[in-house]
C-alpha cells in the first residue's frame, strides 16, 4: 500500500539532539480481570484526560475509539480466544492524576496500556516497574517519558507533522512562510522543530511570531505576518488559537498545522479561510476510507458505538487521535496473536520488542527492533507523515497528494 514517493534526504539523523518535554477515577469498564489470558479475561487499560476544566485536553472521543475497538474485538471472539476487558482512567492533565493512572494499571495487573493521551507524563514510571506495555501513546507528554520509556510503542507522530508542514506548503506554491506559537516552553519546543522543517523546505521561517497563550484577538498577528511577505504560516498553537487567526488572516495566506489540532467541524466554523488549510500527520483522512479497509474497519465500529448511545463516537467528534486510539487495540490483538502460550503484560512486551513488520494499514509496517537515532525521539518508530488538505465544498478533509513526507530525513537535511 505503501508505494509512494518518499521526501527528504537519506542521511543519518543520529547526532541530532531534540530536547523533548514538549488516578485515577476509573472511569468506566467493559468487558473478568487477570494478568494472564490463561482461564480468564485479558485486561486492558485506556488513559485519557475527560471532564476536566482546568484547561488542556479534553478527549471522549478518544476513549470512545478504543471502547468500540474492544468491543468488537470482543464479538470477533476476543484475543487468542479470550474476551478483553478495558478500563478507563482520567488523567485529568494532571501529573499526580497520570501518575495514580499508571498505578492502578500496575494494581489491576492488565496487559497493555492502549491509546493513552498524556499532557502531563507521569504514567509510564508505574509501567515500567511492573513491565507493562504501552501501545499506541500519542507522545505528547511534557516529561518525554513515551518517547524515550522501553515500555512505550509510539506510531503517532504530530511532533514530525510539525517539521513537514513547511514542505506541505512550499509543494502549494508558497513563497514565505511565517510561524505562529504560543510563548510558553512546550510551545516553543515544537516551533524549533518547524524552524527545523523550514530549513529543510528552504523556506525558513519568517516572520516567526510568539504570542500569549490567552491571546483571543489574532488581527494584528495576521497583519503583521502579510506586512512581513508571508503568504503560508505554521500554526502551533490550540484549536481556538488556528481558527482565529485563519478568520484573521483569510484568503492572504494558507495554512499548516498538526494532524488531529482541527476537528473538521471547527475547520467548517473557519468560512472561506479554511479553503487554504493543511494538516500533516501519520494517517489519511477519514474521506479516503474507500482506499482503506481499516478505515472502513474504524468508521463500522465507531458508527455501533455511536448508535448503541455512545455519544463520544459521533462522527464529528472523531479525529487522528481516535483512530490513534482505535489502532492501539489492533496492534495488540495482531501482536499478541504471535504468543505462543499465554498473553501476560511480560509475553506481550517480549513480542513486542520481537515485531519487525506490524502491519497495521494506514501506516507503514512497523518495526519495533529499531529506535529512532534521536534521543528523546526514540520510541517513534513511524516518521513517515502525509498532507491532508480542507475541501470547503464537502465539508471535510481530503488527501493534498499521493506524496509521503520523512521527517526523520528532513530533520537531517536541517541539519546540511
């Protein structure tokens, strides 16, 4: 499937140092609780901050794709057999709340940890006392724990989103592209990784503009970016933050953020402006589901979630980290059908560090014996990122060409 043109210069990104930095109330259940698949249920569990309203992430959705996952695992006959029971715990984007998250996966005893969103990091220390795999983590966590931890398999990857999105930009004709980040250090750690990606697309960035996290009025950030020459800017910044500056900056400039930063409907809430957005990420849009069963796989599960009264499926909720989510499960019931005696959180990480050729559909093969050369980044085992691009007319995002982006290698030619 995977037959497309790769960008980027084949060099060794080995030398290349990125500083990474950017319970519970279980939640709910679904599905006997054993550590082992020997007579019983094979338990997993699911992290995610919900309900909170303290600022940061808020993903439902998030724990929908994995409920509906499990679910159907679970009428397909289970894992090897055996029915799987999935946990929930809130992490609140709270570092104490992670933390006693990890704790309870250690005191249930469950296999795996799947499709965990963590702001704040503090889950993986638990884990990784107990040998307990995480499978499917979204990366993003301030203390770089699920990118550097031996228990974490990371195939999402917003961080290398944002080093293609100057070259997603430049392939649409732009000639100067700014950037646009909020002034705090998570936020600034990232915008140093699309300077990095502008100087691979030969397009550094300029003007490059930091702004305050509660900036609500994005008309002079726009002017200042068209006074400069700018006619394409990187956003990293909240979903709120990308389309107030789109309605400010309008049709004088195109647009790039992260996959999975803008949910169609707010793209839609956008008007005309968004007409020049892109995202680069992992996966293809939800549009191209003809071209991939697993999407047609996702959309089926998530669409009897949402029927059975799972409002958390609805279909305008669903986004890359839902399908990031979704794709965890799968990536343990494929691995762990390789065991040959019982599924335990021990024999499931041993086949995981043995996998050379996950195939999980909408990503290249995975192969979990070669880390990524960068500190920091080394759990990352995709750095292959696409472009999606807005589509005003059908209201939702479409796929900006068949070309396929490295950002391991544009990270290297940054680096001349």
């Amino acid at each position: 499937m995977f037959n497309k043109k790769i960008i980027g210069v084949c060099s060794t990104a080995a030398a290349l140092v990125l500083a990474m930095g950017a319970c519970s109330d279980g939640d709910g259940s679904s599905g006997g609780s054993s550590e082992s698949s020997s007579g019983g249920t094979i338990k997993l569990m699911t992290v995610a901050p919900t309900e909170t309203s303290t600022g940061g992430a808020n993903l439902p959705e998030s724990i929908a794709a994995v409920q509906a996952a499990v679910t159907a695992l679970n009428d397909r006959g289970g894992i090897k057999g055996q029915q799987v029971e999935l946990t929930v715990c809130n992490n609140k984007n709270d570092a104490t709340a992670a933390a006693a998250c990890g704790q309870q996966a250690v005191d249930e005893k469950v296999v795996a940890v799947v499709g965990m969103y963590s702001q704040t990091g503090g889950e993986m220390a638990p884990l990784e006392s107990a040998s307990i795999p995480a499978v499917g983590s979204v990366g993003i966590a301030g203390d770089g724990s699920e990118l550097t931890s031996k228990m974490s398999f990371v195939y999402y990857n917003p961080v290398f989103g944002f080093v293609a999105c100057p070259s997603v930009l430049a392939a649409d004709g732009v000639k100067q592209i700014g950037g646009i980040s909020s002034d705090v250090a998570a936020s600034q750690r990232t915008a140093a990784l699309v300077q990095a990606g502008g100087v691979a697309a030969g397009k550094p960035i300029d003007p490059n503009i930091k702004l305050p996290l509660n900036t609500s009025d994005y008309a002079p950030a726009a002017a200042q970016l068209v006074d400069g020459g700018a006619d394409g800017v990187t956003m990293v910044s909240t979903e709120q933050g990308s389309v107030a500056l789109m309605r400010a900056g309008g049709n004088k400039l195109k647009y790039c953020n992260a996959q999975g930063a803008l949910s169609e409907p707010s793209l839609a809430s956008a008007g005309p402006s968004a007409a020049g957005f892109y995202e680069s990420g992992p996966f293809p849009p939800f549009s191209a589901a003809s071209e991939y069963p697993e999407l047609q796989q996702f959309t089926t599960e998530m669409d009897a979630a949402f029927a059975s009264g799972d409002k958390a499926a609805a279909p305008e909720l669903r986004k890359a980290t839902s399908l990031n989510a979704w794709l965890a499960v799968q990536a343990v019931d494929k691995v762990a059908e390789q065991i040959s005696g019982d599924v335990t959180s021990a024999s499931l990480l041993d086949q995981l560090n043995k996998t050379t050729d996950l195939d999980l559909g909408v990503v290249p093969p995975l192969n979990f014996t070669q880390q990524t050369p960068i500190p920091g980044l080394d759990r990352l085992f995709n750095t292959t990122v696409r472009a999606n691009k807005w589509d005003a007319a059908s209201k939702q995002l479409v796929p900006a060409s068949d070309t396929l982006y490295n950002g391991l290698e544009l990270l290297s030619k940054s680096q001349g």
